[in-house]
C-alpha cells in the first residue's frame, strides 16, 4: 500500500513537472513571438516567426501569423508602388497643366503691355489673366501634393531675413493696386538651417492666401524668440468671412465665403510642408482679423 501511494505521488510529482516545464515553455515562446511581432512592427525585420515547440497548436499559430505578416507585406508593398505610380501620374498632369500657362500667361502679359484694347477689351483680358493665374496655381498645388512625401529635403543655412524680405517685396504690386496699408518688421541677420524650396513655398502660400482674404491691411514680422524664428503674417476679413480655425489647415477649406477663388489646398501644404520640415504653424482668428505664426 506505501509502495503504490509512493509510486502514485511519483508519478503525480513527474506529471506535474512535466505540465509546469511545459506552461513555462509555453510562456516563453509566446513572449519570444510577441518580440518578434514587435521587431515586425517597428523596425525593417523581415525573419519569418519561428518557434521551438512543434505541437499542433503551436504551429499552426506560428503558421497562419507568418502567412498573415507575408499578405500583409505584399499589400503594403503595393500599397506605395500604387501611390507612387499616382503620384508620378499627378505630377505628369500638372507638369503639362502648368507649362502651357506659364506660356499663356507671357503672351497676356505681352499683349496687355503692347495692344490697343478697348475699355471692355481690356476687361475681359484682365479676367482672362486672372483665370489663368488661378489655373497655374492649381496646378502648382497638386504638383506639390504629389511630391511632398517624395521629394528629399535639402537642409541649407538660410538668411530668414533675406527671404522673407524678398518674398514681401514681391507682393508690393498688389497691395499698392489695392490700397493695402502694410506694416513690416523683419530683424535683420536671423539664420536657419532648413530647406530654402519648402520653406518659400509655405510662405508664398500664406500670402497668397493673405491676397485672397485680406481686406484692408496686413503685417509682416520676423523675429527671433529663443531659439526659433518666428514669422507673422496676418490680415483683416470681411465681417462675414468667419474663419474656423481648427479646420483652416484641412484640404479645400476655404472659410464662410465661396466668392473667392482657390483650390483649398494653399494652407493644406503649408502644414504638410510644416510637418515634414519639423516647423510649426497656427492660425489664430481674432476682431476680424486672422493671424499665422510660424516657427522655424
């Protein structure tokens, strides 16, 4: 009877042992897998799941996550050869869209300086000129969409406030045509290390926005706070052109107002040029006024 009991608790110590070095092996495979699924989420591993335990169970988990991860790599991977053959479809198009009227717009502008026109002539040639400017800079805004994830930045050391000069003097026409009151102050000798293309074109962006919107004055400044640059560039509105600010950087917003003409798209990549740059922009609206900052 001592010797069956003994043999008895033997057997029940061996199956226990038994049952405990596999749940601890157990355990320690589905932590090895978890590391491996981490490794497959954040960083370029490719080594299928492997385990050390060739049960059924085991297996045909370790199976069907490795089929699963192989589809979902090969979605993936045609996922970005379809976005970039869009991409470069997009980019064709506005290439084409954007050559003939740059070309356009120098003919207009060769016969609006040389022609004899009537009144209403002279009319219909300005809204002409007008159209094709929007046209061309629709055309600039989807080739900048195609290719802000592709293009490769550049980082220069720029003079902050040599651009910011020279993009403000470029907009000295129109606001003397439209009787603009300005009010500029940009320090001298502010530097950045940034991508001189991306960076223009966010602040050509907001004042060509600013040209859109702007009622009777805008203020330009540039100064350096701490260790940023700080660019503002505000202006007045209409009354009844309310802007929501928490959805002016949102692709085709374009505020309350529908009379003017744009794409939608100017403030949408200024945040996505923003985002890639590691530079920050607000829009703040305020007393009828609205307000951009970035820092650079």
């Amino acid at each position: 009877m001592e010797i069956a009991l003994a043999i008895l608790c033997l057997c029940l110590l061996v199956a226990f042992i038994v049952v405990l070095t596999r749940h601890i092996g157990y355990k320690k495979q589905i932590r090895n897998i978890s590391q491996e699924v981490h490794k497959l989420t954040h960083d370029q591993y490719s080594q299928p799941i492997k385990t050390n335990y060739f049960t059924k169970d085991m297996t045909e988990l370790v199976n069907s996550m490795n089929e699963h991860i192989k589809l979902e790599k090969e979605l993936t991977v045609s996922y970005y050869n379809d976005k970039k053959e869009l991409s470069n479809i997009i980019s064709g198009i506005s290439h084409d869209f954007r050559t003939p009227l740059t070309a356009s717009l120098g003919y207009l502008q060769l016969l609006k300086k040389n022609g004899q026109f009537t009144k209403e002539q002279s009319e219909y040639l300005d809204i002409i000129t007008d159209k094709n400017i929007y046209l061309k800079e629709l055309a600039d805004d989807f080739f900048e969409i195609s290719k802000k994830n592709d293009d490769e930045l550049k980082l220069d050391k720029l003079d902050l406030s040599n651009l910011l000069t020279e993009l403000t003097l470029q907009q000295y026409s129109w606001i003397e045509s439209a009787s603009i009151k300005a009010n500029i102050y940009i320090e001298n000798g502010i530097n950045v290390i940034s991508d001189a293309h991306s960076l223009k074109r966010i602040i050509d962006n907001l004042f060509s926005n600013c040209r859109k919107y702007v009622k009777s004055s805008i203020s330009v400044s540039l100064k350096k706070t701490e260790d940023k640059a700080v660019i503002t560039i505000s202006n007045d509105i209409d009354y009844d052109n309310q802007i929501d600010v928490d959805k002016i950087f949102l692709p085709f917003y374009r505020g309350a107002s529908r009379s003017k003409e744009g794409s939608g798209l100017g403030l949408y990549i200024c945040k996505a040029l923003c985002d890639k740059l590691g530079a920050e922009i607000s829009a703040k609206s305020s007393n009828d006024t609205i307000t951009f900052t970035l820092k650079v």
